[in-house]
C-alpha cells in the first residue's frame, strides 16, 4: 500500500528513474520489444526475504512493480551475485552509499537498488514497462492538469506516483506553490469537497507546544495537516512552508475498488 509513511523507498530513486529515461528514449526510437506482457521475474539471492511494496505502481507516468528484500549477505557479496546471475550488458551507478544496476529485457527495464543495512543488505527490485510508459505519461500530464486547475494558479506537480494494491488504488502527489496555507487549505478543502471527500479533523502545527514549535524548520509553525474520509475513500493532506518560504502540499489519496460479480 502506498502511504506517505511507507515512502521510504524513493529515496535515491532519481538514479533508477534517470536509467528508466534512457529505456523510454530507446523504445521511442523503435527498437523491436516483445509483444508479450507478461512481466519478467527477478531472481533474489539465497537466503533473501522478500516483501511487498506495490503490485501496480505508477511513478511519474512509468508504471512499474517494485519489491523488496533483505539479506544478511553484504552489498559488496549481494552485488556480486546479481552481477553473476543478470545477464549482459549491465548498466551500473551510484547514488551515495546505493549501487543501481540495471538492464533492458524486451519491452522491459530492471532495476535492483541495493544499500546497506546493517552488517547485511537492504535491496529494490523495480520492473517498469517502458513502452507502456509513452501513453502512461500522458495519462499522468492528464491527472495532473486535472487537479492544478482546482488549485491556486502556478502550482507545480513536484512529484506523483499511484499503486493499485489489494483491491485499494492510492496516489500520491507532492505540490509547492507561493500561496499562503490558508489559501491552499480553502482551495484543497473545496478540491475533495467536490470528489466526495469530507473533512474529519485537522492538526495545526502551531498548536504542538513552544517545545515542539523551536525543533520545527523555519517557517514550518502554519502548517496543518488535515484528514478526510468519504464513501470507500480516504485522504490526508499535509501543508507546511519550506524554507525557501515556498509552501508545500502532500495530498495522499485512497479510494477502494468494487468488486463486481
């Protein structure tokens, strides 16, 4: 499930998503892919314990499946066995103490992130399916223009990402614009309002003690987050200033899917 608190993840992906552009440019010029969609497998290491982050993800208008891992082998060993075992040719790169490899399989690119944890290994294994990324990243520039014009004029997207998880579909999107919070707070409640969400209750930061308030970064005292529910659906928000006295928006949004017999 995607949540704001299960995020963790995306940290260091702008390496693997910098790879995954060199995929697309690569299918747009025509390469020959497979015209099958099944999507591929990626064997893990002995002794690895997978677990689940997504079983459809939509990251930026590349959809993919990612899942994880952990070993108590080191990175330098559990590099080298996806060295031994991902066939040829193998891009590499590094992201601070994270080595990215990755490789091309028919109308597929593979990821595996791999970062210490512990003695052991902490490792990401993104499939994304490239072709199917050219009509996806128009369907996400849709979405996105969608839910700029219900906010204040010059919002930008900073990121988005949507999972399809047991039976629940979740998106995530990051937003700064120049407003005041409470201008964003009138003009997101409005948003939701509209789709079926409604307000339960809200947080200020201002109310969380003197204490609280001077370990707060710069600006950070108006913000708020709020949380919603409707039918079948979900959302929290968080709005805060950065430092650069931009004001940001976290919209995390969940919705249940039907299931029709």
């Amino acid at each position: 499930m995607l949540t704001v608190a299960g995020c963790g993840w995306r940290h260091g992906f702008a390496v693997v998503l910098g790879m995954l552009a060199l995929a697309v440019c690569a299918a747009v010029s025509g390469a020959p892919g497979n015209s099958v969609s099944d999507w591929p497998d990626t064997a893990l290491p002995p002794g690895a314990a997978p677990y689940a982050i997504g079983e459809q993800l939509n990251v930026n208008g590349l959809p993919m499946r990612l899942r994880g891992f952990s070993t108590t082998s080191s990175p330098a060993l559990t590099a080298a066995w996806f060295r031994d075992h991902l066939p040829r040719p193998l891009m590499e790169n590094r992201a601070g103490d994270r080595l990215v490899l990755g490789r091309a399989s028919g109308n597929y690119y593979i990821t595996v992130q791999l970062s210490p944890q512990g003695a052991g290994t902490n490792g990401l294994v993104a499939v994304t399916d490239v072709r199917a990324s050219l009509g996806g990243r128009a369907t996400t520039r849709a979405a996105n223009d969608k839910l700029l014009s219900a906010l204040p004029s010059g919002t930008q997207v900073l990121n988005s990402m949507t999972s399809i998880d047991a039976g629940r579909n979740a998106t995530f999107v990051v937003l700064a614009n120049t407003y005041s919070e409470d201008a964003n707070r009138e003009r997101l409640q409005q948003m939701l309002r509209r789709d079926g969400y409604e307000l339960e209750r809200e947080s200020r930061a201002a109310d969380a003690g003197a204490a609280a308030l001077a370990a707060m970064p710069r600006g950070a005292a108006g913000g708020r987050t709020m949380f919603f529910s409707g039918k079948r659906r979900e959302a929290v928000a968080v709005i805060s200033r950065m430092p650069d006295n931009r004001v940001v928006i976290v919209l995390n949004t969940i919705t249940s899917i039907e299931t029709f017999k």
